[in-house]
C-alpha cells in the first residue's frame, strides 16, 4: 500500500512538474512584440538613458527577409538600432510618441547588431547606423533619417527642443507614409 502511495505521490508531482513546464514554456513563446521590446530596452536601464516604453507599444519584429520585403513592397516604418546605444534610446522614445500622435499601428524593428546593414543601406541609399528610421510607402523608400538631432551630450536623453525637433522630423516623414498631407486643393 505504502509502495502505491508512493508511485501515485511521484506521478502526481511529475503531471505536475511537466504541466508547469508546458504552461512556463507557452507563456514564453507567445510574448508580444511589444513587451519583448519593452523588457530588451528597459533592462538596459540602469547604465543608458531611462525610458519607461508602453507595454502596448507598435514595435513588431522583423527578420532579414521581411525587412527587405517591406522596403521593396511594401509600407511602413522601420527602426533599426539597438537597447544599450543611447542615440538608438532617444530615437525611439520620440519616435513611440510620433507614432501615437499620428496613428500609427506597426514601427518594424531590427536590432542592427545582429545583421549586416550593407543590403538596406544599398535600398536605401544611405549609411546605416544606429539608429536608423526608414519611412516606406507602397515600397518606395520616401527617406531615411540615422542618428538624433545635434545635441551637447549624446550620453543624456534629448532635451525638449531636441525632441520637438526630431518629433516634427518623423512626423513629417511618417506623414509621407500616411499620404495623409494636405495639398494646394485642401
């Protein structure tokens, strides 16, 4: 009797074990976009510039054949940088804003230091760095922008003019995007 106790006792803790396992593992694999870019800049924020991103942001990731796809196809806007750069952490944090302000529903996202920029920067007919926007539409590459506006301290989040004029910088170009600008006719 006591040998039975003891079998059922360990299978139970092995079901138990294994669906904890499973649940664990499921959770994992169908993290947003978003709260994966959210926790990949955020825990960089101890040693660079602090952000505090929407768990709700736009960020999707793309890989190598989607973001060449976007360029030639299709419409959008890309961000290439990386979490521990402080121009890639300003860049986002003005570009997060932009995209609310304006509706935008996807940023596409590559991280660029796991992919070599040389193919995009021939598309684009720009050096890449980090960060790099591109603003797509109907796969014409409307413009590109790399870095942040001028600033005294690139290792300090950018000041309020800095941003105002990087925001309006983006909004024109996602604007572009949208085909939303009014012409002589509006």
């Amino acid at each position: 009797m006591k040998d039975k106790l003891k079998i059922i006792l360990c299978l139970l803790i092995a079901v138990l074990s294994l669906t904890t396992i499973i649940l664990k593992y499921n959770s994992s694999k169908n993290e947003s976009d978003a709260y994966k870019f959210k926790n990949e800049y955020e825990i960089y924020n101890k040693r660079y510039i602090k952000l505090n991103i929407d768990k709700d942001n736009p960020v999707k990731y793309v890989n190598e054949d989607e973001l060449i796809d976007i360029i030639k196809n299709k419409t959008g806007i890309i961000f290439l940088g990386y979490p521990d750069s402080n121009e890639s952490r300003n860049a986002i944090n003005v570009l997060l804003v932009a995209a609310k302000d304006t509706g935008i529903k996807d940023i596409y996202y590559k991280n660029i230091k796991k992919f070599n920029t040389d193919e995009i920067a021939k598309k684009i007919d720009d050096e890449v760095k980090a960060p790099t926007v591109i603003f797509v539409r109907e796969g014409k590459v409307l413009g590109s922008y790399s870095g942040v506006v001028e600033q005294d301290d690139k290792d300090k989040l950018l000041n309020d003019e800095e941003q105002e004029e990087l925001y309006t910088i983006y909004t024109n170009f996602i604007h572009q995007v949208l085909n939303d600008l009014c012409d002589e006719e509006c």
